[in-house]
C-alpha cells in the first residue's frame, strides 16, 4: 500500500483515510480544494495554487490552516511518495465537523485538511490534436464563481449535459457572454487575437489561464481579456479549453457545428509548443 494521502497531520495510503460523516464538506459542500499538476516530481506553480486557495477560504470566510512553508513541505513530501513521476495532486480544506447539522457554523471548528496524489496522464499531443467537442448552456451558477468551492453540482450537471449531448465539456453562458466550461476556462482567437474572459465573480481565476495569458505576452502574441459574447463563439477561428489536467484542448465543433477549419488551429500549435517547453524546464528542475 503506497502513501498517497495526507489527512489532518498524517500521511496514509488511502484505504486508510477515513472523515467524520458530521464533516461540513459532506454535509454541506462547505469547503474548497485545488488541483496541482506535477511534473517529473516538480510542483507546477506551487505560489499560484496556493495564493488561490488562501483568496478561497478568505472567500468562505476560513483561515488558513498553514503557512505558504508548511503547505510546501506537506505536498512535497506527499509527492515525493510517488518519486519523480508526474501527478496530479487534488489538495481540500473543508470547515470540519459539527456535532448540530447548523448552516451556521460554531466558533473554533477544526478544519478537515485533506490531499490526495494520484498519477497523472495528461493527454499526448495527438490527442490534444483530436481536440474535443463541445455545446453551450445557461450558467446556472452562484456569483461566487472565483472561489475554488467544492460545492460543484451546477459543474458536475453541466459536464453530464455535455457527455449526453456527445461532448466533452459545456461552455457555459451567463448575461448573453460565455464565462468558462464546466471545469475549464475558455480561450478564443479571432483574426490572430487571443481572447478570454476578463476575471470576475462569474468564473475561477485558473492558473492555466495566467500560465497562456503569460505565455502570449511573453512571446509577443496578441491577446486580449475581453467579454466574449455567446455568439463569437461559433464565428471563432479557434476555440480553446484550459485546466490544470487536460491542459491547453482545441473545441474543434461547437453545438455540432465546426470552428474554423474543424482541425487545431495554428495558434493553438504554437501555444501548446510553449506550454510543453515550459513543462520540460519544469522537469528538468528549471524556472518556469
Ligand atoms: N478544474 N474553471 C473551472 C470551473 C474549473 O473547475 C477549472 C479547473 C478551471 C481551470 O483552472 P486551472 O487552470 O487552475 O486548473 C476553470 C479542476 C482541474 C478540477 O475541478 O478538477
């Protein structure tokens, strides 16, 4: 049995884990969590999950549990379990454990600190190639989209909408503009500009998103964040979906219908070729 889990201060394999039925994060969805890719036993952009999940519990009105050093030294040693592999390490703090089912909750609860390592298998770049489809549908969401909650069944519904409908992820609409998908955030290009939702309430900040949006400064690549309204959608060159575990996708057809020439765009190659060069310096121990 391999460690794989650390749980309030232990490290245990998984059949050994266990959390309180009374835990607010199953009663009440009352938490929030990460995921973190890691490459070669390299954490990526360890600073940037981290800052967001302090902007999310501050968010659920939650302190944090540790500091940005211990949190370092808990998922390090997590990860070093599984030696220098590439994983995908999911991260939960939940409220903790209540004696009364009470939507408010008490003063001095413990919270439940949870992470989980598992391999990572991100797609190859043939798949990625392949691309995904994809169909739009109402945003049914809260206007607290920003945090990282676990509370996720509006996602969870969405994405079974799409598997349904033959897809594999839904971009999501709100006020006529398409925020992100069920659990990835949207990227257009239209005439050579790289465009993507500016952040706000209505979607998660990802750290993939800042990882392109850096990207495309850094190579001198047009972009914008701009609201993209529903209708660009089908009148895109290109569309793309991004997230910490499936990466950079082409949506290579929207509702059924083709988007741009129905292959991975041109830009999408280019920014994909960055994306890995920036995982290989990763792996080889360098700065990002
Ligand atoms: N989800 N938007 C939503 C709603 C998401 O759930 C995710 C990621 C993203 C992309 O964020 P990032 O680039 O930081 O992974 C955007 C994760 C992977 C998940 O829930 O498993």
């Amino acid at each position: 049995m391999s460690i794989d889990v650390y749980l309030n201060g232990e490290f245990l394999p998984i059949e050994k884990a266990r959390v309180s039925v009374t835990d607010r994060g199953f009663l009440f969805g009352d938490g929030v969590y990460e995921v973190i890719p890691v490459y070669a036993g390299h954490l990526f952009k360890l600073q940037h999950h981290l800052q967001r999940l302090h902007n999310s519990l501050r968010g659920i009105g939650m302190a944090n549990p540790h500091t940005q050093s211990e949190w370092q030294e808990i998922l390090t040693r997590l990860t070093a379990q599984l030696g220098s592999s590439d994983q995908a390490l999911y991260l939960q703090v939940t409220r903790g454990c209540t004696d009364v089912r009470d939507h408010a909750w008490p003063e001095n609860i413990e919270p439940t600190i949870y992470a989980r390592t598992k391999p990572l298998k991100t797609p190859t770049a043939e798949e990625k190639r392949r691309g995904i489809h994809a169909i739009t549908l109402d945003d049914p969401r809260w206007k607290l989209c920003n945090i990282k909650a676990i509370t996720l069944l509006a996602n969870v519904l969405a994405r079974h909408e799409a598997k349904q409908a033959g897809a594999q992820e839904a971009i999501l609409i709100s006020d006529d503009l398409a925020t992100e998908g069920a659990a990835s955030n949207l990227f257009i290009v239209r005439d050579k500009l790289l465009m993507t939702p500016p952040k706000s309430d209505s979607l998660l900040p990802g750290i993939t998103r800042e990882i392109v949006l850096e990207l495309a400064k850094r190579h001198g690549i047009p972009y914008a964040e701009a609201n993209i309204a529903a209708g660009d959608l089908h009148t895109a060159d290109e569309i793309w979906m991004s997230s910490s575990t499936k990466e950079i996708l082409p949506v290579l057809k929207l509702n059924g219908q083709s988007i741009g020439n129905g292959v991975a765009g041109a830009l999408w190659e280019e920014m994909n070729t960055l994306y890995e060069a920036c995982k290989q310096r990763l792996r080889q121990g360098e700065e990002i």
